[in-house]
C-alpha cells in the first residue's frame, strides 16, 4: 500500500500529491517567524490535520471524528491509494461518516475495514483483535499521544494486544502469544469464579476455614432426603383450615353442652336430695309435744289435728310429686342434650382423625420451600466443591501447559534467531547512527511470568529517557517494521513533525539523511510533516546541494499562517478537536 493523493470536493482545500516514491515533506512555515503573536504558530495550518483527514478516509471510527463532521458538513474527502499493481480510491463524506466508497463501491465501515485488511495484511481467520485499523497506526502515527512509545502507535488495549501487534508485524508465532493469553484468561475466569463464591455469605466460613464442606453436604443430604419422605407421605387438605375451624366450633359447643349436662346433673340431684330430706310429721307427734307441754287438748282440737294431719300430708305428696315432675323433666333435657353431645362428639372425633390423617397447604408449602431452601444451598457448597476441585485441576493443567509452551517457546527463539538477528541489527544500525556509543537492538526473549504476555519485545538504545531518544527509538522501530517486517503490504511511513520535536539538530539532520538513503530508488515512501524552524535547524548542518537533494525536491505541499486561504482546509474553522 502506498499513498498517492488526498483531495477534497471542496475547491479551497490543498491537494495533496505524493511522491510514488522516495520522500514527500509537507511544511509548515510561518509568514513572520519573529513575531510575538501567539496565535501564529506552525500549529493549525493543517498538517497534523492531514494525517487525521488520511485515517478519515482509511476507516477511523466516527465518535473520534464527531466535531470534525459537525463543522465541516457538506464536505468530502477522498484518498488515492495504491496495493500492489491495483489502483484505489476511498471517498468519504462527512454527512454520512458511516459509509465509505471504495471504487464507486459503497460500503460500511466495517466492511471498508475488513476489505482493506485483507488486501494489506496476512491477519489469520482464528486470531482476535487483529485488524486493519489496528495495524495501520504503526505506519502512520495518527495523534499526539502516538508519539509516546513505540510500540503503542494507537489505541492498542490491553498489553496483551500491544504485544500481539508488535509480534505480527515483527513475524512472530503470534499462535504462541495467544495461546499463552487463552490459558492465563482460562486461571482468570476460575478465580473469578472463586472470588465470587468468596462473597456468597452461604460460604465465607466454609473459605475461612469454620466449616467443612464435606461433612455439611453430608448433614444437608440427611434433612433434605427425611423432608422429601415426609413430603412424598405428606396428604395434603385443602379444606384443612375449613375443617379445623369447624372442628374448633364443634369442641366449644360440645364444651358448653357437657357444662349444661353437668348442671343438670347437679339439679337432678339435688331434687333426689330434697325429695329424701321430706318432713314426715303425724298426729301423734303433735300430741306428743302437747303432752310433754302438759296442755290439754279438747275433743274439738283433736279433730283439727285430724284435718291439719290429712292437709300436711296433701300437701307433702304434692310437693313430692311436683319435685319428680321436675327432676324427670330434668332427666329429659340432660337426655336430650347427652344425645347432640354425643352426636358432637363424633363429629368431632371425625374431624379430629381427619385433621390427624392431613395437613394444611400452606404447611406443604412452607416445608416444600425449606426442602428447596435446604437443596440450594446444597447445591452452591457442592458448586463450590467442583470449583475447588476444577481450581485444582485446572492450576495444575495450566502449570503443566504454561511449562510446555515455555519450552516450545524457547526452542522456537533458538530456531529463528537468524530472523530476529536480522530485526535486531537492522535497528542497531540505525540507532548506532544516532548514538554510536551506545548499546543497541531489538530483544526477543520468552516471557516465563505470570502474565499474558508470551515474548517480551523491547527496542532499546541505553542511554537517558530524554524526548530526543525516544524520537529516535520510534524513528528507527518504525523502519525497521517498514523494511524488515513481515506479513503486510504497507509501503510507506508517514511520520508528523512530532517525531523532530526535542530532538537535536544533528540527530534530525541524521534522520533526513537516513530516509533519503533508505528511501531512494526503493519502491517505497517516506511522508513527513516538518516545521520550517526544523528544516532550518537541519540546514545549517548539510551542504546546499544536499539539502536541495534531500528537502527541497521534496516538498510536495507548503502550508503557511499567512491567510486562511494558505492553510490545507483554505477556511477558517476552529475543530475543537486536539490532535
């Protein structure tokens, strides 16, 4: 892939036309490098904006892009581009930023980004995360922080995928690198899984060591298999509660009735009582306690006597007759009341025995909840049970993977170390250039921690960590991907005037000198961005004729502050976006 035109639908905005070849410089100069006007600067006349405007056409995601198509609408931008022998060109709109057009083809972004994927990189079928747009940042850094480390150019994520795009583009076994990362992601979910049962309250004593899950199962087995058999006897009453209320009425009138039965009982004998206790007084005892008084008693008072003896026993036998007319009318209620006792006495017993041979519903329930209670909590301390066992299992699994493919890994480094040589000295080369007493290279080592990474991947010039060497160290891994990499097709470097920045005027001067070296009569480019104040510092240390032959031949584009119309979009618009 090589970059041969950026242009736009709108008339003020500067094409962009690429050497095919070779280098390209795009520069920003100032109108009065002198003045004191903060506002004039090399910043805002476009070039960085370039490189976003480029990644704009190459698929970036939209949200990054937001104000961009908010203050520009109505605008396209479109990117000519070569792969291999075969012409493309991607046009996109910022009114409809979720399409772009490829050769009059209109395609979504996703599949944009899956098509031009294919067709510059070797990205295998069965490998995550690598992609088109996480791959194409190592050829053209697309922002600031991009400037940081050199082997995070974009959003990479996690280390892991760091890793894994530094080892694609290096030629690495990136099937090592993922299977290392699947195995750790494996201990990661069965901790996980473990850290979970760690706050279920059910079993923070089992992993504080108060309990033992054994013998607990064993006890939950026991309660939950006598709470099954109950409830497979259990005969369940839906008229439970009915019966027993009813049961409940028949017992207090069967009560009151055996008090009444009772009472009676009472006043039929006291009746028998007052019936024994009857006066029994005769003539002949009234005579007697007149005679023991010596009163004499006529012949006329004996008659009465007679008639009060016949009145008193009349009236004896009425009151005998009247009290067994009572106590018999008594016997017939407490006979009466006896037989409703009697006839509540079975209803009773009956409800009894049924109440006895029954339960209540909401009692099945209520022991068919506990039976369920008592089995999920079973259950979990036997989940955590297998846990244990498949932690184990697992951990030793792993260690026993993790060790071989440490081992295959190891044998793997000695058999190319030819290749990685060839990564290590390419960037030794270059970096010796910049800092010759120096220590120098790309290192490949297995990765033995407890980590997800497989190799660690280092590009290292030993010296301070001043902004100048990091420069370099960014300058020389970016070539040595370019030229000594593996599975793309990408042709060119496009590097923003912040890989100059801090960097020492004769080390930026090496660096125009290598690309041009590196470059020339190569079919491949070298785009960057430079400020005029960092071509004149590089001047100063090359001939006129060189600098005519590395800089000036060139340039394919100046930018200047001297009018809106001189700057790459040729309008003044403030895109709030930093880059």
């Amino acid at each position: 892939m090589r970059l041969i035109r950026v242009y736009s639908n709108q008339a003020s905005f500067k094409t962009v036309q690429f050497n095919r070849t070779g280098l390209s410089f795009i520069i920003a100069k100032q109108k009065d490098p002198g003045s004191s006007d903060k506002g004039k600067t090399y910043n805002g006349v476009g070039k960085s904006l370039l490189i976003r405007i480029i990644h704009f056409c190459l698929g970036a995601g939209k949200k990054e892009y937001k104000t961009f198509c908010e203050k520009l609408t109505g605008w396209e931008f479109s990117l000519d581009f070569e792969i291999g022998n075969k012409k493309f060109t991607a046009l996109r709109y910022t009114d409809e930023p979720d399409k772009i057009i490829l050769n009059n083809e209109k395609l979504s972004i996703i599949k944009f980004k899956k098509k031009i994927g294919v067709l510059c990189f070797n990205i295998p079928d069965d490998i995550s995360f690598l992609s088109f747009r996480s791959l194409i940042p190592f050829f053209i850094r697309p922002k600031k922080e991009s400037y940081i480390s050199y082997k995070k150019p974009g959003k990479t994520g996690s280390d892991y995928q760091s890793l894994l795009y530094n080892a694609f583009l290096l030629g690495l076994d990136i099937f090592l690198a993922q299977k290392k990362y699947l195995i750790r992601k494996e201990i990661e979910r069965i901790k996980s899984l473990e850290n979970n049962f760690k706050k279920d309250s059910l079993l923070k004593d089992f992993f504080t060591g108060n309990k033992d899950v054994v013998l607990t199962i064993i006890d939950l087995d026991e309660t939950i298999k006598k709470l099954d058999s109950n409830l497979k006897n259990f005969k369940v009453a839906k008229d439970y509660n009915e019966v027993q209320v009813k049961a409940d009425k028949t017992g207090k009138e069967l009560f009151k009735l055996n008090n009444n039965i009772l009472l009676l009982q009472n006043n039929i004998d006291n009746i028998s009582k007052s019936l024994e206790l009857s006066p029994d007084i005769t003539k002949k005892n009234i005579t007697n306690i007149y005679n023991e008084s010596k009163i004499y008693f006529s012949e006329n008072t004996s008659k009465t006597l007679d008639d009060l003896e016949n009145f008193y026993e009349k009236l004896i036998s009425n009151r005998r007759i009247r009290l067994l007319e009572q106590q018999n009318k008594l016997k017939l209620e407490q006979q009466n009341q006896k037989a409703v006792a009697g006839r509540l006495q079975k209803e009773l017993d009956k409800s009894i025995k049924y109440l006895g041979d029954h339960q209540a519903l909401d009692i099945f329930v209520s022991l068919s909840n506990k039976s369920a209670e008592l089995k999920a909590e079973r259950d979990n301390l036997k989940k955590y049970q297998d846990l244990q066992t498949e932690y184990k299992s697992k951990e030793r699994e792993a260690e026993k993977n993790l060790l071989e493919l440490s081992e295959i890994t190891e044998l793997y480094l000695d058999e190319i170390k030819s290749e990685t040589a060839e990564l290590r000295d390419y960037f030794r080369s270059l970096s010796k250039i910049f800092y010759p007493d120096s220590v120098a290279g790309i290192t490949i080592d297995n990765n033995d921690g407890n980590n997800q990474l497989r190799f660690d991947i280092e590009a290292k010039i030993e010296s301070d960590a001043s902004d100048g060497i990091n420069n370099v160290k960014i300058f020389c891994y970016d070539l040595t991907i370019l030229f000594k990499g593996h599975n793309h097709k990408v042709n060119f470097i496009f590097h923003d005037s912040r890989i100059f920045d801090g960097t020492d005027e004769r080390q930026k001067t090496d660096m125009f000198k290598i690309v041009y070296d590196k470059f020339t009569d190569m079919d491949k480019q070298y785009i960057a961005a430079v400020n005029q104040n960092q071509l004149d510092e590089i001047k100063k240390h090359m001939t006129d004729k060189e600098y005519n032959r590395i800089v000036s031949q060139s340039i394919v584009l100046t930018l200047t502050d001297e009018s809106n119309s001189a700057k790459l979009l040729g309008i003044n618009v403030d895109l709030g976006e930093k880059y």
